[in-house]
C-alpha cells in the first residue's frame, strides 16, 4: 500500500504540521482524528487494513490523515473562547488553503469526502457544511455540534461560524443550500451514546433546511467500534453494494 508522510511549517498557524497518506488514487477522503488525537491515529489502530486495504491497494480511495490542534484551540480551556474559536478558524484556513491543494496536486479526482469521529467528526461536518461546494460526502461519527459547550454559551463570529447546528439553521444562500442539498451526509451514534441528541440535532437542523441525510444508530460505542463503524461507512455493507461501487467510482 502507498503512504506517504508531509510535514511542513503552516503560514495559517504559524507552526509545523504534520500529515499522512495512505493510498495511490480514487476518492480523496478527508480524515480528522478523535479529541486532542493525532494524524497518525487511523494507522496506530490498524484501520488501513480489513475492509479498506483492498479499496487502497486498488485505487478507490486515498486518505489524507490529518493532524488536530484541539489542544489549542476548544480544549485549550485556560484561554478565552473568542481566543479559542480565533486558534480554530486558523485550523479550518490551513485545511482549506494547504491541505486541499495538497490533495489535490496529488490527486485531481472531483469526489472528496469529510470524515471523522468523537471529535474529529465536529471537524467533518463543520468544514463540509462551511464549505459545501468543495466536499462531496460528509460521514460524522458519534460526534458533537454545537461547540458552544466549549464556551459556556460565549459566541462571536469564530465561534459562530465554526458552530453546524447555528450557521446551517441560518443559512439563506441559495447556492450554498443546494450544495448541501447534493452532498451526501451520514451522521451515525451509537444507542446509548451521550451525545446522541447532538447527532439527532443536527440531522433535523439539516432536514429543515431542506437538506436530506441519513441519521444512523448502532448498538457499541466504544472508539474501536465507532472507528470500525466509520470503515464500514466508507464501505457498506451488502445492502449498500452496488451504491458503494457507484460512489467509489465515482459515477454519483
């Protein structure tokens, strides 16, 4: 399997970042690790192997495992949160503005996924949602959206602009509400999973604005299992086949 890794010095945050590729060609797929994790989390837990492995070595989709800088921003619980929300904006300008040309010089397939869990799936579909014309598909795993639990309510245009459940529930653009229209989005949470009305939330907040997804639960909430979960979403199950083979050629 082809993996490659990247580090360079980011002029959006002013310092090094670090990323990893795995795979030659197909669907670019955007991978966020979980709360404060690390760009090389997907591989630690052997997730490039199984049921992706195959969709890799034969060139239907390519990862780009990216690094967090949580710990800086949301997480960085002694700052301000209009500092925070500042620190994360930066995050979002050095994804759009470096990592998606990266991508891109490597790979110019049209089809680009936003995945991600715990955590990392909040980066999913706040980037998707911000930038819908640029993401063709957005999987979201046992994830949170509203990130004013960060700060106890605080909001400005950082935080506001950074928080799905506020600027989709607003959102008036025509443009941008068809792009999400045409975007494919999954949001999946376990049963018992604590923040399983954030993900119900966030699904009625899409389907309000006339934007369809497909809300799914399952029994297991351990990490293991939502990261599991997130493979088999990127390849389903015999029920979804002949769609998977269709998106992961890229005929949808």
């Amino acid at each position: 399997m082809h993996r490659e890794y990247h580090k360079w010095w980011s002029p959006s945050l002013g310092r090094d970042m670090e990323l990893l590729v795995f795979g030659h060609h197909g669907a670019r797929v955007l991978v966020f690790p979980t709360s404060r994790g690390k760009y090389y989390e997907w591989e630690d837990r052997g997730m490039m192997h199984g049921p992706l492995n195959e969709h890799l070595e034969r060139g239907w989709l390519q990862l780009f495992c990216v690094d967090s800088v949580d710990g800086e921003s949301w997480y960085n619980y002694g700052a301000h949160p209009g500092y925070r929300g500042w620190r994360h904006t930066q995050y979002f300008n050095y994804i759009v503005d470096e990592v998606l040309p990266l991508t891109w010089r490597m790979n110019q397939n049209p089809f680009l996924m936003s995945v991600g869990a715990s955590f990392g799936a909040y980066h999913a579909a706040a980037i998707a949602f911000k930038h819908p014309h640029l993401f063709s598909r957005m999987i979201a795993m046992s994830g949170m959206f509203d990130i004013k639990r960060f700060t106890s309510g605080y909001s400005d245009d950082n935080v506001y602009f950074n928080n799905p459940v506020d600027f989709v529930q607003h959102e008036s653009d025509g443009g941008r509400l068809d792009a999400l229209r045409r975007m494919d989005i999954i949001i999946a949470t376990g049963k018992d999973d604590t923040l399983r009305e954030e993900s119900e939330r966030m699904s009625r907040v899409l389907w309000s604005k006339g934007v369809g997804n497909a809300l799914r639960l399952w029994d297991e909430t351990t990490l293991t299992a939502i990261l599991l979960e997130q493979v088999r979403q990127l390849v389903p199950g015999d029920d979804d086949r002949k769609m998977a083979i269709r998106l992961l050629q890229h005929e949808l």
